[in-house]
C-alpha cells in the first residue's frame, strides 16, 4: 500500500511508542523491504517522502549545541524535537544529498525504547535537516566528565544493559552506529536513549576531507575507535574512503563506554594522539591501572577491546555477561570488598 492519505500524526505516534516488534519480521507498513534494496537511489527519495519535513513547518528555537553535522537546535514540531542542520558547504550535488538520504533512511527502521526516537528529516537543500526526539536528560558524558557523577555498581551494570539493548537492537536491523561514545548516550530519569546512529558518514559528507588537512580530530574520540578503524585514518582520508566501521567496531566503541562508566575518565588519560594512535594500532589496550574491578568486570572489558574484531562479543553475550556481574550497591563494608574505586580527580 502507498499509505499516502491521511494526516502522518497517526503513523508517527505508533512510531513514539516503545518497540515490541521481532526485528525479524519484516519492515511492516508501507516500506516493502525487497523493493528498497532492488531500486537505484532515486526509490530511496521516493520512499523517503512520507519522512520528509517542510523545512517551514519546524519552529526553530534554540541553538542546543555544535558538533560534526552543524548546529543542533532544540524546536517545535508537534512537540519538543531536536533539529540537526547540515551544514550545506559540501552537499552541494545529486550525488551527495541521495547519500544523505540514504543514510537517513536507516533510522527508518528504529524502533525501540534506548533509540533516540526520529521523526522525519528535511531533505530540500539548502536546507538539511534531521529531526529527532528532544532528549530532556543529560549525555553520560555530562554525567561522567563535566559533573564527575559515580554511579554504583548496579546502575553501572543498569546502563550498560540498556546501552546494550538498544546496540543489540541496532545491530540486529543491519545498522552499525559508527559513533557510540558517552556524547551521544543520554540519560532520561534512569533511561537510557542513544542518538546520532548511522549518521558518521553523513558527518563526513559535510566535511571537506580532501582539503588536504590533516584529519580534525575532536577531542575524546580517538579511544573509542578499534585497531582496524585506527589503522585506516590516515587512509581513509587520503582516499575519501570510508572508515572500517563494523558492528565490531561498535562493539570496541561500547568497551570504552564501559570503562568510561567505571573509572570516570577517558582511557589513555594524557597520552597525545600521535600516541594512542600508534598503541591501539598495534594492538596495546589502555591501560587498566585506574580500575580496580572484579575480574568479570574487566574480561567484559577485555573481550570488548579484543584485537581481533572476531572475538568482540555481540550485544546478545554482553547482555548475559552483564547480567552475572553482581548488582549489589557497593558497601564500604571490609566484607563487600570494593569493586571498583575511581581514582580521585586532579
Ligand atoms: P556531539 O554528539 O559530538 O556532542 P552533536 O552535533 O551530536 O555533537 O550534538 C551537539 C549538541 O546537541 C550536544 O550538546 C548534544 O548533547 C546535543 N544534542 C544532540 N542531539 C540531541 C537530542 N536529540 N536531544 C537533545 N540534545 C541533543
Ligand atoms: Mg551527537
């Protein structure tokens, strides 16, 4: 079915609901799934319409932030939502903008309670713009490095199940997020919601990468990154190339957030980039002498951070094996010995 009559409120509050869809079955509605990989890029516009926002129709508010994309502004579209606009400098053919549509049909396809949730995008330059889900909570990274919030253990573990979740879920539909770090890791009243899944390329896409600059690197992103993505940096930027992003990558992406939760800091603490650029390559893993954890925790860790991208685990394993980890708060108490501690802050 065309499902083009009617008003689209009804179709997008059954997308603001919590996911209990079986990612197996198929895309459901008016998306045919076969008809979406068989046709050219121009049937990704034509299935992209009903997504399509009237740039007019958003009543822009604040600018929230600014990062890779452009600017981030908090506005109006049938409620509170975020407007993420592209900066226009490089999309600037046919080419490149069913790129960018390509990529944001991938969130399409989210459904689920740890996702930020999208409701549509503006897809007529100059103006691009991706529409989501206002997040009222704070970022883990807030949490974590601005405000220095400890979290006991069994929120920890709480976090990471969720992270782990909505990553499993991800996954499961196809889409590798390609930029998991605690920057885009909300927290809603105890909810976890990530966001900006799928978009790194769309990222690139508004970068001008054969300037001939060096590769801009914002600070704390480089530990996120695996060996095999480290590796091809300089490549990638040198050929226009894409990044190695895989699920496995994701997965190395979440050991960081991982240990980010545990020791309030970033690993590598200190190191230049040259540096951390030049260990993870090799196949060094941080250095664990700020966390004093159990060993369950840290092999949670370890696996995660896995050289080869192989023996990562999936996010169905990370469930299980965060599941084991015992939750009790921590007590100061000599019988509870302390699982882990964070080094105090200078
Ligand atoms: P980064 O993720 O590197 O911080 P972004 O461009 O994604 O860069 O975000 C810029 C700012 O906008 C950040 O402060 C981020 O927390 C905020 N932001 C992004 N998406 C949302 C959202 N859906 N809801 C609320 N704030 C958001
Ligand atoms: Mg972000």
């Amino acid at each position: 079915g065309s499902g083009s009559t009617g008003t689209d409120d009804s179709e997008r509050t059954i997308a603001g609901r919590v996911d209990s869809q079986d990612s197996t079955v198929s895309d459901g509605e008016n998306a045919d799934p076969r008809c979406f990989r068989q046709n050219s890029v121009s049937s990704v516009s034509q299935s992209l319409r009903e997504w399509d926002i009237p740039y007019d129709e958003l009543d822009r508010g604040e600018v929230i932030g600014r990062g890779r994309f452009g600017i981030v502004y908090s506005g109006n579209w049938h409620g509170h939502v975020a407007i993420k606009e592209l900066r226009m400098d490089y999309v600037n053919d046919e080419k490149t903008l069913e790129a960018f549509k390509a990529e944001v049909s991938t969130f399409r396809k989210t459904r689920h309670e740890n996702l930020v949730l999208f409701m549509g995008a503006c897809m007529k330059p100059p103006r691009l713009a991706i529409v989501t889900s206002l997040c009222k909570g704070r970022t883990l990274y807030t949490h974590i490095h601005v405000q220095k919030d400890k979290f006991n253990m069994s929120k920890t573990i709480m976090i990471a199940q969720q992270i782990s979740q909505g990553m499993g879920y991800l996954h499961a539909r196809g889409i590798v997020h390609k930029d998991l770090k605690t920057k885009n890791i909300f927290l809603e009243s105890g909810k976890v919601v990530i966001t900006d899944f799928g978009l790194f390329n769309v990222t690139r896409l508004c970068h001008d990468t054969r300037r001939g600059n060096w590769l801009s690197i914002p600070p704390g992103w480089l530990c996120y990154l695996s060996p095999e993505v480290m590796r091809n940096l300089r490549v990638a930027q040198k050929q226009d190339d894409g990044l190695p992003f895989t699920t496995y990558s994701d997965v190395y992406g979440f050991g960081t957030v991982w240990y980010e939760l545990l020791c309030g800091e970033w690993p590598h603490k200190g190191l230049p980039p040259e540096a951390i650029i030049w260990q993870v390559g090799r196949g060094m893993k941080p250095s664990l002498a700020n966390l004093q954890a159990s060993r369950d925790v840290k092999d949670i860790l370890m696996a995660c951070w896995s050289y080869r991208p192989d023996e990562r685990p999936e996010f169905s394993t990370m469930q299980a094996n965060l599941n084991k980890l015992p939750k009790k708060r921590l007590h100061r108490s000599p019988s509870h010995p302390i699982h882990l501690s964070r080094s105090a802050e200078s």
